[in-house]
C-alpha cells in the first residue's frame, strides 16, 4: 500500500504524540507501586490526560518515573514542536486528513509494544519495552516516509530495526521530517539504557 507525504508528515507527529503518551503512562505504572501506590485504586493509567499526568510525575522522586517525565516533556517541548514547525494547518485539521489517523494507528499497533503482564517488575521491563518498540515503529515510519511503502499489512513481515539499518536508510536523504525522527530515535536509546531494569540485564530486549 502506498501513502503520500500528505499523509505521512502528519500520521508520523500523531505517532509522536502516541509515543509521548506510552511514556507518561509507563511512569504513571511504576509510580502506582511505588509513591502513588497508597491512591492506586484512584488511578486508571490508561485514561488520563497528558497535561495532568505530567503534573503528578513532576512532583515524584523514583529514578525511572522521574526518566519517564523528563522523557515525555523533552519530546513535547522539543521534538514534537520541531516537527510541527513547517506545518502550514493547526493539529485539528492535519488529523482530519483521510488516511491520517488510520496510517498512524496501522503502525502503532503493528509495530508498538502491547503490555500482557502488570505485576510490579514487569513494569520495570515494560517501561524498557516501550522505550525499544518505539524506536522500531519510528523507523518503520521513516521507512514509509523515504520509501513511500510499507509491508506492515503483509502476514509475517518482522521489523528489521537496529541502529545500522537506520543509518543506512537515512545516510543518502536529506528530509526534515525525517531527522526530526531520527534525533527522537536517538534520544530513545539513550533512555531506554538509564532505565533501571536495563542497568541491571542489558539483554532482556531481543533486538
């Protein structure tokens, strides 16, 4: 299937912003066993909203819920503003776009990180897995950027993210989008290695 950069662009800042708020909501996870855990049964991750969200994580104090906020707003203030910067419409109008939202999702779901188990480590180890499936999905968005294909939809087709691959995809393009991504991919790697169940096993991600 194929998709036009009238679709692309926009589909990849709701992906950023599906990102962003995987992030908050593994914080908020950790922080409901740890600081938050006598309000648990106040708090349903899942639904919230992000503004509010960022709120509670701001005042919390535990290393991977304090990662997860300074995660979220570095995305927020630089990366998803950075990429917004050459759009000509307001959010509303870019989402309305027919094809946006159902390429963003097709991806999210496809190549993102969907959690089984919430006992207290698995947060630990989904909050890695979050941070890891990110990169891979944004790489398989600038895939379809650059390459303006896609081979989510094919039964059995596996991401071939690594570092490499991504190098090697992007070494002879020069598009905005594209190193906005990049640089988001990037910053994702260097927090999925100070998470603190990575510290311990460095392995527990197959690449």
């Amino acid at each position: 299937m194929n998709f036009t950069s009238e679709i692309i662009i926009p589909a990849g800042y709701r992906i950023i912003g599906l990102i962003t708020r995987e992030v908050v909501v593994s914080g908020i996870r950790i922080a409901l066993v740890g600081e938050l855990k006598s309000i648990k049964m106040l708090i349903d991750p899942s639904n919230g909203e992000l503004a509010s969200d960022l709120e509670l994580l701001e005042i919390l104090e535990e290393h991977d819920v304090k990662l997860a906020y300074d995660g979220a707003i570095h995305i927020c203030s630089e990366i998803w503003t950075k990429y917004r910067l050459l759009f000509m419409r307001d959010e509303d109008e870019l989402l309305d776009i027919e094809g946006v939202e159902e390429l963003a999702c097709a991806l999210y779901l496809r190549f993102m990180f969907q959690r089984v188990h919430h006992k207290r480590k698995d947060r630990y180890v989904n909050f890695g897995k979050v941070l890891h499936y990110s990169q891979r999905l944004l790489y398989e968005w600038c895939k379809v950027m650059l390459l303006g294909e896609t081979r989510m939809f094919s039964i059995g087709y596996r991401s071939n993210y690594s570092a490499g691959r991504l190098h090697t995809l992007v070494a002879d393009h020069s598009n905005y989008y594209v190193d906005v991504v990049v640089e988001l991919i990037e910053y994702l790697q260097e927090m999925e290695t100070k998470t603190s169940y990575s510290a311990k096993n460095k392995n527990f991600i197959k690449k």
